[in-house]
C-alpha cells in the first residue's frame, strides 16, 4: 500500500523548526514577545494595512471582529452560504442571526447583486444590518468592488473573511486589506500556517486596539485587573508566530508550488467535455489554495463521487466544495438570498490534493490515477 495523499498538509521544514526552536531558547514562551509584533507587522506589511492583530485562530478573528462592529443580538449580519462553518460560527457567538447570500456560479463567491437584494429585503423589513461577511473562496477573492460599492449604498461596515486567500489579490490590492477589517486563517491547511492562528488586519487603529484588548481578557490599564467587559483569551503564542514568520518568508514559493499543481490538473483536465477547473478564469490573481474541478454529469457520463471513489481505491484524498450553510441542519430555518447556484456547485464540484508540499512522486501518482480514470471512463 504507497502512502496517503491528502489534499492540502502543512508544508513545514527546517527553517520552521529552526525558527520555533530559537524562540523557545529566547525564553519568550508565555505567551505574547516579540515574534508575535514581528508578525504583526510584516504580516500587515505584506497585505498593505497599518495593523494586525495576531489571535489564536481565524474563527477568533471572525468573533472579535464583529463584536468590534457592534454585532451582537437583534442585528443581522448577510454572510456568504457558500463556505466553511467557521464564518458562520463566529456570527452565531454574537447572538446575531445571520442572513446567507449565494454564489457566483464561475468563483463560488457572493453574488453582489444578491447582496443588493438582502440588503433591500431587510431594509424594508426595518431590521439592523450590523455586518457583511463575504468569504474568499479557496484562494479567488470576492468581486470587492461590486460588494463594497453595495455596502458603502447601504453603509453597512464589511468584516471580509480572508482565510482562504492571504497571496491572492483583486484590482492589484492585496487579500486581507478589503472592508473595515479582514480576517486570514493560519491553521494547518491554510496557505501558510502557524500550526493553528489568525490575523485581523485594518487600517483603523481603534478597532485594531479594541480587538487587542477583547482578545487579552479585556483588562483595564490598571494594575490591579479590573474589568468592565466580557474578555477573551485569544492571542497568538510567540513560538507560533515564530513559525508563521518562517512561512510567511516561503509564501510566494508555496503558491508557486500550488499553482503548479493547478496548471497540472488545467492539462489533465482541459481536454475533457463537461468538466472545469473551478475559477480557472482570471487565476492569476488567486493565491490557487484548493483545485477543484466541476463536473457535468450529463456531459462527462460520471458524477465527482465516482472519480473521489476511484482515488481513495488508491489513498489519494478529495472532497466535495463546502455544503453551504443553508443546507446545514445547525442552520436550519435560516434566512437568505437563494438561487441554487451553490447547491449545484456542491453536487458537481470536487477537490483535488494541491498543498505546496506535495513531492514530485506524489504528483505523478495523482496525474497517473486521474489519467486512467479518464481512459477507463471514455473508453
Ligand atoms: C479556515 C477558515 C476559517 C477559520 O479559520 P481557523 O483558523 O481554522 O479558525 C474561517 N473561514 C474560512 C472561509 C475558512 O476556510
């Protein structure tokens, strides 16, 4: 039996280890220093924003990021359906209720003109809309300017939920510098990861030092700890940061390394009726995350699950795109914006292994498979 293959494993080495041991032996262990500021500042450095708060995951982010805009219950927040728990998740921790947009069929990412549509439902209906929270797609931003000129009409603040796409960019600004505030995701199958983190970025101060001081059990400047709100402890260790500053000097590499992967599948896949390389369109400006391909099963005479079976036949993972959120039955009974675009867009879509990580054997053995499935099945 060869090895497993999994779509997207952390791409570590010796720099990292080097780089955690050395904190470590600088004594700097509990748990903020000066890996977490150096972070910090490059990370904001690279994206283009004045701040950055490092924090203990993305989902973190999500939650201090809306509490700072005010979100909390009798509001509603208008979020992507078509994306991971964790954004909605963290809208649910507020007390809001979220109300859920579709996609764009080619990217998967909110539609502006859905958003237009919730925003004027709710108007009408007299409700407090306290947030937009649309979700960069597996690398592929959201059409920023369609949706923040949508916003800006209806002066709705944007959290833009960036986990998925720190390297990307759109209109030639970077991910994670859109909105009132964006938040990007370090966990382990991230673009680059700090083994679990996050980052709230912005270029607003106040609101970068109110989410410093919810994230630090919200402690008043005295020495004595007083409290005056509900705090939380989600800052980022310092040994963390130190690996996600070793990433961070690889970044352009990894996406290198992913986008060779993707021009890989382009080749496998582009000669066969009825089946795409998802946001193939314009992926030069993504950071090429996750590939996934969509498959018409009317053309192609195979659905996605039966290329996924014959994969795992042969320990290569792949998965369906995220189920949206409405379909989810913890979010059941939700509101929203549907049109059905990303149900189909889950029924036919499927992802392929693309971490930066993969060795040159691995990647054969992924081409190899996907090639005599697509023999077998036009035979
Ligand atoms: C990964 C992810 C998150 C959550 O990030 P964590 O660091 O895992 O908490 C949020 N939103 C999206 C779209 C994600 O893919």
């Amino acid at each position: 039996m060869s090895e497993r293959i999994h779509m997207s494993s952390p791409d570590v080495g010796e720099l990292e280890e080097a780089a955690v041991v050395a904190a470590m032996r600088s004594g700097w262990i509990a748990p903020l220093g000066p890996d977490v500021d150096a972070f910090e500042r490059e990370i904001a450095s690279r994206v283009g924003v004045a701040h950055g708060v490092a924090l203990s995951s993305g989902t973190a982010a999500l939650h201090l990021g809306l509490l700072s805009l005010g979100v909390g219950p009798g509001t509603v927040v208008v979020t992507s359906t078509m994306t991971f728990a964790a954004t909605t998740n963290a809208v649910m921790y507020t007390g809001a209720e979220p109300y859920f947009v579709d996609a764009d069929v080619t990217t998967g990412n909110m539609d502006p003109v859905l958003l237009r549509r919730a925003l004027e439902r709710l108007r009408a209906s007299g409700e407090t809309v306290s947030a937009i929270v649309p979700v960069d797609l597996l690398g592929k931003t959201v059409d920023y300017t369609g949706i923040l000129a949508v916003a800006a009409e209806f002066e709705v603040p944007v959290l833009a939920d960036a986990a998925e796409s720190l390297g990307a960019t759109h209109d030639g600004r970077a991910a994670g510098s859109f909105g009132r505030a964006s938040i990007v995701s370090f966990n382990g199958n991230k673009i680059m990861t700090t083994s679990g983190g996050g980052m709230l970025l912005t270029d607003d101060a106040e609101l970068a030092q109110h989410v410093r001081y919810l994230a630090t059990q919200a402690r008043q400047p005295v020495v004595h700890y007083e409290h005056t709100d509900v705090g939380y402890n989600y800052r980022l260790s310092n040994l963390l940061a130190a690996l996600g500053r070793a990433q961070l000097s690889r970044l352009d590499d990894m996406i290198a390394s992913r986008r060779r992967m993707r021009d890989r599948y382009k080749a496998l896949f582009g000669p066969v009726e009825g089946v795409e390389v998802f946001g193939a369109a314009g992926d030069e400006h993504d950071n090429v995350w996750l590939t996934s391909i969509v498959v018409d099963e009317a053309v192609t005479g195979w659905a996605p699950s039966e290329l996924a079976g014959f994969l795992a036949q042969d320990d290569i993972e792949s998965r369906p795109l995220w189920k949206p959120m409405h379909l989810q039955p913890v979010f059941a009974g939700a509101r929203g914006e549907i049109t059905g675009t990303s149900e189909q867009l889950f029924s036919r879509g499927l992802t392929l292994p693309s971490g930066s990580a993969l060795t040159e054997a691995q990647r054969d053995r992924v081409a190899a498979r996907v090639t005599e499935f697509l023999r077998e099945r036009s035979a």
